[in-house]
C-alpha cells in the first residue's frame, strides 16, 4: 500500500544532510528517442530507442538554518541512500534507493517575507560505479 514520504531520511557517504529535509523528488528514468525519418517518409516521423538511458537526478528540498547550514561541495562522488519508513506491520527492512553521483547544484534559499527559507540540493546519478537500485520493503 502507498503511503506518505512521512519519515523517510536521505543519507549521502560524504557530505552531511543534517537538516529539515521537506522533500525528496527521486529520479525519472527515460530512454531518448533517435528520429529515423527519412526525406520520403510520409505522415509521421519515425523513431527508435537510444542506446542508453540517462540516469537522471535527485532534488532534496530542506529548511535552511542560516546558522548551521553549509554549502555542500558540488562535483564530489558520493553514494546516495534514500531510506523509506517500514509501511506494513512484520517487516523489518527498509525500502532503500541506492545511487552513484556528486552533487551538480545547491541553491539557496529566496529571502522573503511570512515564508520560511526553503534551499535545495540536486544530485546528478553518474550511473558509473553502481546502477541506481531500488530494494522494496521486506520481512
């Protein structure tokens, strides 16, 4: 059964999350499309599928502490963990996403009145060492 991102926690194996985290936006994994129309092909155009997929990007939205938090050094390898909460009573394993990258980008927060300073991390998936994994919940 579905249930709410509630709970979940990422972890990356060099630099340190240690703040509110809000969201966790997981990759999306998509082949591309080579275009294979000719000059006499009719109608429609044509395609077949790409060699290889990209293995796309992770986002991590938090709460930022301007008294805490650190810029995160970009281009360094890292594995990231995203940890599920155990949704179904008698199981005692996790959920995990499990990936090769380095963090692309962080953006600070926009300052504004009456809203809370929201910052971002984004984690390009180099798909190098390890494949991204996904391991489902189990007893």
């Amino acid at each position: 059964m579905a249930g709410t991102g509630n709970g979940t926690t990422v972890a990356l194996s060099v630099s340190t999350v240690s703040t509110c985290v809000t969201s966790i936006e997981l990759p999306s994994f998509a082949i591309e499309d080579l275009e294979t129309s000719c000059l006499d092909t009719t109608n429609y155009k044509t395609f077949q599928a790409s060699d290889l997929s990209d293995p796309g990007e992770i986002t991590i939205n938090f709460l930022f502490n301007p008294t805490s938090d650190t810029l995160l050094a970009r281009g360094v390898a890292e594995v990231i963990t995203v940890t599920w909460p155990i949704h179904t009573t008698g199981n005692t394993t996790n959920a995990t996403f499990v990936a090769d990258g380095y963090i692309r980008e962080v953006n600070l927060p926009t300052l504004q009145n009456g809203e809370l300073q929201e910052a971002s991390i984004v984690f390009k998936l180099n798909g190098e060492d390890t494949e991204p994994a996904f391991t489902q919940e189990a007893a």
